[in-house]
C-alpha cells in the first residue's frame, strides 16, 4: 500500500490518514465545502478542512486509470 502526500481535495473513498492525531479511513471522497474547504468524512463523524491540507494516505494500488 503505497503513502502518497496529496491535497485534502484529492481524497478518495477508503483513503486512509491521519487527522487531528487519530487515524481515518474516508468513507467517501471530499466534497467541497465554501470557499477552499472540503469535508472529510469517516467512520464515526467528519472534519471540515482546507483543501490545500497536505495529507500523507495510504492507498489501495488498484488499477491505474487510463485516459
């Protein structure tokens, strides 16, 4: 399971981080939340933060996409 540094904006559903010093699993990719905020939702609540947060997920390798 790769660690990869993205922008809050960039979390994907079953992204696993660390936040406010618990561990999180995304429940759901962010949503946009005013003006250059997004929610982070997970098990057992979610988290409203800027979506330039630099978070470091650990994320299933699944396949890549193709454009």
């Amino acid at each position: 399971m790769p660690a990869l540094t993205i922008p809050a904006r960039d979390v994907r559903q079953g992204d696993r981080f660390s936040l406010h010093g618990f561990r999180r699993t995304a429940s759901d990719g962010a949503w946009p939340w005013g003006e250059g905020s997004v929610t982070l939702h997970f098990e057992g609540g979610y988290a409203i933060v800027s979506a330039d947060t630099p978070l470091v997920v650990n994320r299933d390798g699944g396949a890549p996409c193709s454009a």
